[in-house]
C-alpha cells in the first residue's frame, strides 16, 4: 500500500551534500564499466511510514528493511531461486523439521558483532507476542517450535511439522539487534511497537539509514560492518512523491537518477526524454474493490450476500478500469494472486466481461427495487455506502473509484468516496478496536510476494488487527490456509492454494479488479536497477552503479 509526498528543493540540497562528500574511481565488472561512489537518487510515491518492522505496513518500508536487517536467505535474480544472504548455507534434517544455517562474521553498523545471538533474540521475540504486538511478523515464523545457536555462527530452527516455504518466509523475517530493541520491549512487549528507532539506525544489512523524512527523502549510507559484498554507491536517497506526475518532473529536470512508478500517461513524454531508459513488466500489484466481511457487521448486511458481490462484479468493467486509468498498462485480474507469479494463479479464477443484464438480474432476484431516485432499496433502507479509500496511492484511486461508481450506479447502487490519509483509512477500516464493524466498502491494493502464503495469509482469522482489511474470518479457510503451508509435495499444495484462490472468488471479499505493469525509468549513466526485486534481496542496491 503506497501514499506520496514531494519536497524537491530539501531534498535536492541534502542530496548535494552527500554527493559532494563522495569520491569516484572505476574498475571493471560484468555488465560494463563499474565507477564506485555517487548518490543514486530514486523517486516512488510510497512512503516508508516507519522504521519500525512491528508497524510499518507500505512497501518502501520494506524495501528499507531488506536493505537494513539481515535476513538468512534471499531471491536469486528473476526469482529462480534462493541464495544465501546473511546465511552462507544450510541443511535441513532428513524428517525436514529441523533446518540449520551457518552464519556469516558481520558486525551491525554501531560496531558490534552481528551473531546468533541477535537472530535467537528475534526469533523468540515474535514467537512469544505473535497474537500481539509482533503478529505482523508472525507468519514468517509459522510453526517454528524453537530458535537456538549452539555456537555465535549457526542458528538451528526447528518446526512442529515440515513447512512447504521454508526459505520464502526466511527471506521475510528481519533479524534485528538484540543490544537495541530487548531493552525497549518492555515486559509484555508492547513497547516493541511503540518504538522509534534513533538515527543513525542500527543495522546489520548493507546500508543504514542516516536521514528519515516519512514525507520526504530517506537516506541509506553503506553499513562498513556488512557481512557480504560492499556498495558500488556512497548512499541512495529514496525520495517520496504526492503523485507520480511530480516524480516524473523531477527526473526530467536531472533531479532524480530513476522513477519507480512512471504514470502510464506520461510514458511517451519520458522516453523523449534525454538518456531516458523506460522498463515495463508484469507487475505484482493488484488493486481491489473491498466488502467487509466479518459475519458480525451490524449494519447494510445485504453486502454480505454473495448474489449481492456477484452483481456487483458483473457491473463493474475492468478493462475500462485498465483502459482510461491505466492507458493499458494494466490488466483485468480476478484472484488474489499476482500474475508476475503465474504458477501459482488458478487459471480458472478469470475476470469476468461487464454484464449490466446480469447484475440487475441478481438484484432483482434479491427483491431489491428501486426508489423513485433510481437507487435500490434493500431491508428498509437504500442501497447506498461509502467506500473508503486512501489518498495520495501510486495508482489514480480517484479516477478508478469514479469508474466503479459509474457502474454501479446502473445496477441502483450509489457509492460516495470517503477518503482519508492511509493511516487513517486502515484505522476506519479496522474501527471499532480491530473488530472490523463499522465500514460497508474500500478501495485499496495489494502487492503480492513470490510465494503465495503471504497473500493468502491476509484473509485468516489470525489478521484481525494485521494484515486484514476485509474483516473475512472462515474456519474453514484457515484449515486450508493452514494445510498448504505444511504440504510439502508441491503438486498437493498448488492444489490446496487453487482451491483458496476458488473460494476467495466465490465468495468475494475482494473483488480483485486490475494488475497494475510496473513501469520505471532510469538515467542511462547508472546500470544493474531491478526495482522490482529490492523488497527481497540486496542485490539491487549493492550492485547498482554508475557508468560514467
């Protein structure tokens, strides 16, 4: 989820400064030539709401977090694969309960040795307030029994069972300092999510940050302690934009090295640009059309009827969504799973063509008839909801919810937008105290991961509070949810997964609308970028260089 700020002129000048202290040499490496030092300076318009892993939720905020704490392991490039990261290798027991990493010597960058004993600490940490203050992390640690080191470079884990994703959910989990945060944790660990970490931050991963502006500009400088492979750049400046117009300007006038989001409509302009490199590809981000669905809801209770989700589905028109918002670049989806992952999507989870014919139907079928204002009436009252959506996203929320509205008001139902800040609108969302009563509708995103199990994990009972922004608990869900995650023939769990992704669309807490391409733009002086792939490996940000 993503929001967007701009402070160009601040930023620019902190930029300068860090660049100025910067020196410069050249050397050969593979893609070309290599010159070490610079300032990369990016623009995305999602924030980095917080540095703290127990809280944060947006997506740059884990960008800064696979570049700031170890993790054990990492995706290969085109995610073929897993490499080591801060783990140089591992072994698994032959009944797969018990896995086994061998540590790398690193120090985190206050000076201190990087060992076990930090990774022991975090791991046991989650493990004691996973249904608290550390849930947000809770499932990187599923059905983990313990975490122990016999000696400062291994860190054994063992299960209950055998997991199916071992090594996609270590490259999930953060290992943090334990000389930092064990003190703020407080005795029931509530303190774990009230804590603001202090600059420079203490990290263990390739860089640090030395400079946070949640609305404006973060500054990584390299860890000089990391345990792999050194920064070809001095620092890396991630600046954040209110709209991706903005960002767009800034790279134009020589203000930024690469634009992560490139609006659609602004793609020509920038390919004319001087030394402009634009990239596009399947994107993992899907935007959705949310109901509340938590049994319990008070109130517009006809919302929770599928018939009732079916036409609305039935009303709303995709490929227009795709078409006017996106200029194309973007496609009609249905299930919750990203189509950059396509093994994993059920392929008879299709988006269905508009049909105005058939959502009146279902409606009609429901006794729901119309007002004299043409507006629907169902158990007393009109058919008529607010949808809260957040301001300031990296898609035109605006225009979409206006497309959706449009629709919807030909089936008899009115919508009205209720927009606020993300902060705020996730908080309505939850309202009252993460019970998920109050709100009928939402408009948000998600971006999904390699493996499936994390989005499948936001619709469990266990996300009340977490992840969940539908308010949908089933049982039977979480029994399936549950079965993937420890069936380890991969046949039977792409089964298992098919089979969630079936009953998600047929019950609709999500009507998952379109696949966002990830369009960027970088200067042709930098090379080695791969903005897709910085959230889960370092690769991106070690490897990117100048060339010139």
């Amino acid at each position: 989820m993503r929001n967007r700020l701009s402070m160009l002129a601040a930023v620019t000048a902190a930029l300068l400064v860090v660049a100025a202290c910067s020196g410069g040499s050249s050397s050969g490496g593979n893609g070309g030539n290599v010159v070490k030092g610079g300032v990369l300076r990016i623009g995305d318009t999602s924030k980095i709401d917080s540095l703290n892993p127990f809280v944060a939720q947006q997506q740059n905020a884990y960008v800064a977090f696979a570049n700031m704490y170890p993790t054990l392991v990492q995706y290969k490039p085109g995610f073929t694969g897993f490499e080591g990261a801060w783990a140089k290798s591992w072994t698994t027991s032959k009944d797969g309960l018990t896995w086994t990493f061998a540590l790398k010597p690193g120090k985190w960058s206050d000076g201190k040795p990087l060992t076990s004993a930090d990774a022991v600490w975090s791991g046991r940490t989650v493990l004691k307030y996973k249904g608290g203050p550390t849930a947000l992390m809770a499932s990187a640690l599923g059905h983990v029994k313990s975490v122990s080191a016999p000696d400062p470079h291994t860190l054994v884990v063992t299960y209950d069972t055998p997991v199916a994703n071992v090594l996609s959910r270590m490259n999930t989990w953060p290992i943090l300092p334990k000389h930092v945060w064990a003190p703020v944790a407080g005795s029931d660990g509530k303190g774990l999510k009230t804590y603001v970490p202090t600059l420079p931050v203490v990290a263990g991963g390739p860089f640090t940050v030395t400079k946070f502006d949640k609305n404006g500009t973060t500054i990584f400088k390299p860890n000089p302690g990391y345990y792999g492979q050194k920064p070809n750049v001095d620092a890396v400046g991630l600046q954040y934009f209110t709209n991706q117009d903005a960002a767009v300007q800034a790279f134009k006038s020589g203000q930024l090295d690469e634009v992560w989001e490139v609006p659609a409509n602004a793609v020509a302009s920038v390919r004319k640009s001087q030394d402009a490199v634009v990239t596009a590809s399947t994107g993992a981000q899907e935007n959705d059309f949310i109901f509340n669905s938590n049994p319990k809801k008070p109130h517009n209770r006809e919302l929770l009827d599928p018939q009732v989700r079916a036409a609305f589905e039935a009303a709303i028109d995709r490929q227009q969504i795709a078409k006017v918002v996106f200029a194309g670049f973007a496609v009609p989806v249905a299930s919750i799973i990203s189509p950059r992952y396509p093994t994993w999507v059920n392929k008879n989870v299709r988006p269905t063509s508009p049909d105005v014919a058939k959502a009146n139907k279902l409606l009609d079928q429901k006794g729901y008839t119309r007002g004299p204002d043409g507006i629907r009436v169902a158990d007393g009252h009109k058919m008529a909801y607010d949808v809260i959506t957040p301001t300031g996203q990296n898609f035109d929320i605006n225009r979409q919810f206006s497309l959706v509205r449009n629709d919807l008001r030909r089936i008899g139902v009115q919508l009205t937008q209720d927009a606020h800040d993300g902060t705020t609108a996730f908080s309505l969302i939850t309202a009252p105290q993460t019970k998920y009563l109050d709100f009928d509708l939402a408009m948000w995103d998600w971006v999904g991961e390699p493996d499936p199990d994390f989005m499948l994990s936001v619709l469990t009972c266990g996300q009340y509070g977490g992840w969940s922004d539908t308010g949908y608990c089933d049982p039977a869900y979480d029994r399936m949810y549950k079965q993937q995650g420890v069936t380890v023939d991969a046949a039977k769990r792409h089964t298992i997964v098919d089979a969630m992704q079936q009953k998600v669309d047929d019950e609709k807490p999500y009507i998952m609308l379109v696949n966002l391409k990830d369009v960027s733009v970088h200067s042709a002086g930098w090379s080695g970028y791969s903005p897709a792939f910085t959230a889960y490996s370092t690769r991106p940000w070690v490897e990117v260089h100048r060339t010139s």
